[in-house]
C-alpha cells in the first residue's frame, strides 16, 4: 500500500531528490558554517523548516520517508542517542500534516505561527526525550541547552519559514499534492 502511494504520488522524483538535497545541505551548514559562526545555539533550525513543509505539501509516504531520513542524517552527525531527532521530526511531519488537513497555511502569517508552534513543540519533545534517556537537567544545562537560547533559536526559525517555504515552492509547488483522504 505505501509503495502504491508512492509510485501515484504526485510529488515527482526530480523535485524529491532536490528536497532531499536540500535536507543535505542545511546539515552541512548546521554542522559546519553555523557551529563556527554561532557558540551560543542561536540558530534557526532550517532542516525542522523542511520537515514542516513536507508535512504540509508532500503525501504521507513520500514526505514521511524525507522526514525520516532527514532525522536520520541528523542523528548520524549530532552525537546524540541514536534515532533522538528521526523521531522528533516524524512527530513534527505528523503534526504539520495533521495542521494540513485542518487548516489552510495560505498566509506567511499562518506559516511563521504553525512553524513557531511546531519547533516549540520539537524543542520541548528533545528535551524530553533526552530526560527520559537518561540526561540529567544539569547535563542538559550544561550541554549549552539553555531556555533563553533555545526561544530565540525556535522564534528565528519560524522567522525565516516563509522565505523557506518560498525556495522549497520553487521546486515543489504546494499544490501539487493534494491530503489523502480518510480511509
């Protein structure tokens, strides 16, 4: 049934693989360029943006996959435990496809609430997620996880969504996939 819904999907492989390059890039900027520039963890998080527009443009196996493998590759480079971030974004994807079902993101308005709402949500999951591994509050702290930081990291991100969103249209216009219906 999912490799039916991927083989009739109307997200073409061409403008998948340009999403999934995109996933690449945005780790090797947060990894690299971002870590050198910014000690303080006051970066947005464009990897959680993309996560979002799947969720709300791309069908639920499809956009699924991407946002798996996008927290994937970002396991593979953060040194956290391992699956912390797949399963973080999974959730988001649910939810932003959720978002989609139930309401229309026409406006960069509605883009940079649900996007705020959603990385409030992904931080507050991380943390939480860490605490239940094992992590101490005092680790956590340490690790340079502070709450004035992490705020400022969520309220960029959602800053710079619609621009994000805008690039990703480019390739993958948000009408091109419609909501599966209820089964």
């Amino acid at each position: 049934m999912i490799e039916a819904q991927i083989r009739n999907s109307a997200a073409p492989f061409k403008a998948m693989l340009y999403l999934f390059v995109f996933a690449f890039v945005f780790l090797v900027l947060d990894t690299t360029v971002w870590s050198w520039v910014d000690r303080n963890h006051f970066r947005p998080d464009f990897t959680l943006v993309l996560v979002v527009y799947l969720g709300l443009s791309l069908p639920l196996a499809a956009g699924g996959v991407l946002a798996g493998i996008s927290g994937l590759l970002t396991d593979v480079v953060s040194g956290g435990p391992a699956g912390l971030f797949m399963v973080v974004y999974l959730v988001i994807f649910g939810l932003a496809q959720l978002a989609r079902q139930k309401l229309d993101p026409a406006s960069a308005t509605y883009k940079i609430l649900l996007v705020l709402a959603l990385a409030a949500t992904a931080e507050v999951l991380t943390w939480g997620l860490l605490f239940v591994l094992g992590w101490s509050l005092g680790r956590l702290l340490e690790s340079g996880l502070l709450v004035v930081s992490q705020t400022i990291s969520v309220s960029i991100t959602a800053l710079i969504s619609p621009a994000l969103f805008w690039l990703f249209a480019r390739v993958h216009p948000v009408g091109d996939a419609k909501p599966e219906e209820e089964g």
